[in-house]
C-alpha cells in the first residue's frame, strides 16, 4: 500500500470528520511543496513569489478534492461517516473541475509575463504558476508521491537553470557602458544595434566598483555577433561624449574604452587604439603586397 492509501485508510476510520482531516493534510502537503518553489521565485524578487505559489496551490489542492468527494456525498452516494461508497452506479466526470483549473490558471500566469523594453520577465514564474496548480490537484486527488518527485524535479530544474543562464550570459557578447550622469542611452544602444544587424537579448543595469555617477548598463548581444562589429559600436557610444568608459567582453576577450583616450585621439587628430591598430595592420600589409 502506497502513502495515497495510507492516507485513506487513515481518514475512513475518523467517521464524518474523514473528509475534513483528508482535506487537512493534501493542503498542508500542497503548502509545503508550493513553498519551495515559490521561495525560489521569491529569492529571485519575482512578483508572484511566495504567497502566490501557496495560495494558487493550496486552492487547486482543494477543488480537486471536492470534485472528487463532495458532489459524491451531495448525491448520497458516499456515506461521510464511514467514508464507504454507497452506490457505485453513480458516475460522473470528476477531472471537469480540474481542467477549468488548468485553463483559468493561463490568466494568473499572464498577468505575471512583464515585458520592459528588450525584456521579458516572469515566463519561468508563469511556469511555475502552473506546476503549483498540477501540484495541488495531485494532492487533491490523494496522488502525495506524484506530487513530491513532482516538486523536486521542478526545483532541481529551476535551481541548475539558473546556474546555466548564468554561465551562458558571462560567455555572450555583451558591453558594459558608464554613462555620464543621467544621459539615458537604451534608445541609442538600440540604434547602433539595428545600424549594425545586432540582436539585443537584454538590457539590465550591472554592478561594478565605483557608480557613483551613474549606473552601469550591461547590453547582452546575440552569439553571432562578432567582436569587430562590437567594438565599433563601442567606438560610437564613446565619440557621442554621454559615456565615460565601454567594456567590451565575450568567451574569449575583453577590453575596456575610456572616454578620454577617445577625445585625446579627436583632439590630436588620431584615431581610437583599435581603429589605429587596424589602420597599421592594413597598412603593413599593403606594404608587403607591394613588395
């Protein structure tokens, strides 16, 4: 006998509280299991966070066992003292209830979908939305087992997939830029992506050691995007003077642009470092083809 029917047996020798007490321990257990998902979503400051992922668990927990039970004892057809069915020719369709659950469930989970610019947010909070909602009506139907491996297998995937995101978004192409002030640059960064063919995957503001005049913006780009076109964007955001240093990174490089070796290099008639470096490259190989 498995923990759903120890759970039944247990509760059928408690007469007309059976239910009451079946009903207490599918939410407890719904509760808890909500809670750890709902703790992650909430460590990660999403907006449906604890409560939500408890509530929306512990209530599917809920109707599912009334669907199951209590239109049973309206009929008469289950005996609430002994908990035994009465008349076994009544039937009807018990995962109505559970379906309307599984779709109204979509509007919650929608609601918690942010777009902010070139970010989406919350689509992982809506997924885990709905897996509190299967969760609690496993619990309901008195499935305790299902609904634990259930739980720790969505854990496991939200704790290991965070740690992949991060990983991948160390390893794109991404800039991170200081600008001067309050000088807001999203629409410009924006401009100079479209100019170039780059794909923007997020815009988010970034740590570093010292904002005290601003806020570091990290611009994450797509994984074709090659280190030259990067760079040249780099140079664009330095020349327009809003920003006080770019740094360029990705898997394999990373180089910091300050604003003022820039406006030297203007000033004296020069070019940017790299612009140089290149121009001197090309220039020894005209001479070697020349030769």
């Amino acid at each position: 006998m498995g923990i759903d029917g120890v759970i039944l047996s247990f509760v059928k020798g408690h007469g007309a509280y059976g239910i009451a007490l079946y009903l207490l321990i599918t939410l407890s257990i719904a509760a808890i299991l909500s809670l750890m998902i709902g703790l992650q979503r909430e460590l990660n400051g999403e907006p449906a966070g604890l409560s939500t992922h408890i509530l929306i668990s512990v209530g599917s927990s809920l109707v599912m066992t009334l669907s199951i039970w209590a239109i049973r004892a309206a009929d008469g057809s289950l005996d609430l003292i002994s908990g035994e069915i009465i008349d076994a020719s009544v039937n009807y369709d018990t995962s109505r209830i559970a379906a309307a659950v599984i779709s109204g469930i979509g509007f919650i989970g929608a609601g918690a979908i942010v777009k902010t610019g070139f970010n989406v947010k919350g689509l992982s909070t809506a997924a885990t939305l709905w897996i509190s909602a299967a969760i609690g009506l496993a619990c309901g139907s008195g499935f305790i087992v299902e609904a634990c491996i259930t739980a720790a297998v969505t854990m496991i995937i939200l704790l290991f997939s965070s740690a992949i995101k991060r990983g991948i978004d160390r390893r794109l192409p991404q800039l991170t830029i200081m600008p001067k002030g309050a000088t807001p640059l999203i629409g410009t960064v924006n401009e100079l992506a479209k100019q170039n063919g780059m794909v923007i995957r997020e815009i988010k503001e970034a740590d570093g050691e010292d904002q005290s005049d601003g806020h570091l913006i990290k611009v994450l780009f797509s994984f074709n995007t090659s280190i030259v076109v990067l760079r040249d964007v780099a140079y664009s955001l330095l020349w327009d003077g809003h920003v006080q240093y770019v740094e360029c990174s990705s898997s394999k490089y990373q180089e910091r642009y300050e604003s003022d070796q820039i406006q030297t290099g203007a000033s004296s008639g020069g070019q940017p470092a790299g612009e140089a470096e290149d121009a001197e490259d090309g220039d020894s190989n005209g001479d070697n083809s020349e030769n």
